[in-house]
C-alpha cells in the first residue's frame, strides 16, 4: 500500500497513566485525515473488514485507510450474500463498534507491556469507510443512517444508485433509480454531515449502471455509467465516484477515468480490486500504482478479510481432521517464529490485558490483581 512515513507528534491522555502517549492525530478528524491522504498519496489503499477483530489487526499493519464492507457484514453477521437484508442502523452499530475499537486498540498498544518488557507501539488510527449500500430507504432513510454514521466517527460513506432491495455488485439483475433520486439521496448525505458540523466527511457516489438490466435511461452499460458519473459529480455532492465493473478487463476502466476526467480533470475515482474477479487468471492485471495513475485514489479489496480468514482457518481445520493437536502446534510455531510479526500471538497484549492493568491500578480498581500467581508460561 502507498505510505508516506511521517513523524509522529505524540501527546498525554487521559486514558493512559501519566508518561505513556498516543498520537496527537488521535484528535484529528477521521474524515479531514482522509482527505489529507487522498490528496497527498498516489493512491489509497483499505483492506476490506466487517468487524472490529479484522480492523485492529489492519491498524497493527498500519493500513492507510479501512473499508468497513456491507458484504463482509452480511457475511459475517448474518452468514448470507450482500441484498440489503440487514438495515441501516444494524451496519451502522458494527461501524461505530469497530470504531470504538480502533481508538481502544491504540491505547492498548501504547501501553505495551510493561511486566514483560513489551515497548509502547505509535499507532495511527486509520480511517474508516463505510457501505452505506442504497440507503436503506429513500432520502429520509439516508438521512437517518448518515448521522448514525457522522456521529459514529466514520470518515467517509457510499452510496450507489440500485433499486431497494439492493443486491451484490456482481450479482446478476440489479435495477437502477433515477438520477434525480441518486442525487437528492447524494445531497442528503452531505447535508447531514455539514449540519453536524462534520464538513470533511468524504461522499462517495458509487453507479452499478454497466451491468444493470434495468433504468430509466435508453442507454446502457460503460457509457451509462459515464453518464450517471457525470451527473452526480455535476451536483457538487459527491467526492468521489465508484463504478463498479463486472470483471477485471482494463479497457472499461481506462475508458471510464478518462472520460470522467474530461469534463472534471481533478475528479477523484473510487475502485473496488474486487475478489469476485480471478485476478491469478488475468495476463495482466492492472496494478494499485496504475489505477493511481488513471485517478483512482481509494481502492479497496471488498472481502479481502473474509477471504483470508476463510484460507487460514480452513488450512488449520483440515490441519487438525489429518493430524490432530499437532496441526495447532504448528500453528503455534509459526506465530510465535521471531521472523515474523504476528499481532494475536499473544492474544492478552493485543486484546488489552496489560492495558487494563496499568490503568486499573492507576485509578484505584481494587479487584485488579497482579500475575504473580498465575502459571507461568513454557518458553517455546
């Protein structure tokens, strides 16, 4: 992912015990750090997360930015594909969660472990995005889950231009609204978010046109969607725009930035490095830096942390069905490697244990004992 290494100015909060810091980009509006960094870096890169598990261990690896994925939270929540069968409110309490997380996860990190001689570690939060999918509804709806989102601390939303129910990108017989109803549902987001105070927060107009079966326009595929992308960015509402394309073909997606950015040369684009494409089936893939280049700023990879989660823990359970125990001392062994870094191999240190016992005594909570007479652990 792109990264520009900057110098952390650290600063004293209330939630660590007095000489343990945090970031002072801790204050900083999560939205107004997105903006910075799609202005300044070639591109922004999200790994694609659904809960707060998955997004700590994104911020450990310092990812740019974080994509908060209706799918993965359909998967993951409600064990189903992506056609609007959770509401508003229900992805809007995973995000808030999740962004709760991130900030307690940083304090945990800054903590260390001092028993064991674990140094503090600087994380930046990173930005959260988030699936607004349709609305939920009509503009009022939209209105609703904007604020949800807004007062939540998320950075940035989208919203695409389907029929409700809506369904996944790539699944087949998606139907559009009008423009006009795209645009005020657009409007009402950013109105919400200037009413609240909340200026930067980035809207991003996502367009399903180029495989739509239904619209009301007699045009269709690519040069639909060029067209509904020149519209809502004509309404000043959005940020950013998102097609979403059916496959990896590069054509449609040189065609469609340089057609959008014709007539807005400074338009900022949105792409989904969806893994719904067999990219290890693609001659020629197109690359993070080269969609960069074309103008788009914000990539993201929808089920990227759903897919690797189904790999790994798949591999250990077949691990375990042909060698039993030996399959999670193997595990072991490999978190554990002094080559590598793996965040959870300690699960107390990432989950905040020490975090809570330094700040449990602290302030005074009594009931919090010390480790002196638990068992100690077997070196590995």
């Amino acid at each position: 992912m792109a990264t520009t290494v900057r110098a952390k100015t650290l600063a004293e909060t209330p939630l660590l015990p007095p000489g343990f810091t945090v970031p002072a980009s801790r204050w900083t509006d999560p939205a107004t750090r997105l903006r910075e960094l799609l202005e300044s870096e070639p591109f922004v890169f999200a790994p694609g997360i659904y809960d707060p598990h998955g997004a700590e261990i994104a911020m450990y690896h310092r990812a740019t930015a974080i994509y908060f994925s209706g799918y993965s939270f359909a998967i993951g929540h409600l064990g189903t594909t992506d056609m609007d069968l959770y509401s508003g409110p229900e992805i809007a309490d995973g995000a808030r969660r999740t962004i709760s997380a991130l900030r307690k996860f940083q304090l945990t990190m800054a903590t260390g472990d001092p028993e064991k001689g674990v140094p503090p570690t600087h994380l930046e939060i990173p930005p959260v995005v988030v699936d607004m999918d349709g609305g939920y509804g009509n503009l009022f709806n939209v209105q609703r889950t904007a604020e949800l989102y807004v007062n939540a601390g998320v950075a940035g939303a989208h919203i695409e231009d389907q029929v409700l129910p809506k369904r996944c990108g790539h699944i087949a017989g998606k139907a559009l609204i009008s423009a006009d109803e795209m645009v005020g549902k657009l409007r009402m987001a950013r109105a919400v978010s200037e009413d609240l105070g909340r200026d930067d927060f980035v809207v991003i107009a996502r367009t399903d046109a180029v495989s739509a079966v239904d619209a009301p326009e007699k045009t269709r595929g690519l040069d639909l969607a060029i067209e509904r992308a020149l519209r809502y960015l004509d309404s000043g509402a959005p940020d950013l725009v998102w097609c979403e394309f059916p496959n990896s073909d590069r054509e449609p997606t040189v065609r469609f930035a340089d057609q959008v950015r014709r007539r807005f040369p400074d338009a900022k684009l949105a792409f989904n490095w969806s893994s719904s494409f067999k990219w290890f089936n693609d001659p020629n893939p197109i690359s993070f830096a080269e969609l960069g280049e074309l103008g788009y700023k914000f990539l993201f990879i929808t089920l990227a942390a759903q897919h690797a989660m189904g790999y790994a823990f798949s591999k250990l359970l077949q691990g375990i069905s042909e060698e039993q125990e030996r399959a999670y001392i193997a595990l072991q062994r490999k978190e554990w490697a002094p080559d590598d870094d793996i965040p959870t191999k300690s699960h107390h240190l990432f989950t905040g244990v020490p975090y809570h016992q330094v700040l449990g005594q602290t302030m005074g909570a009594s009931r919090l004992g010390g480790f002196a007479g638990e068992t100690a652990e077997k070196a590995v």
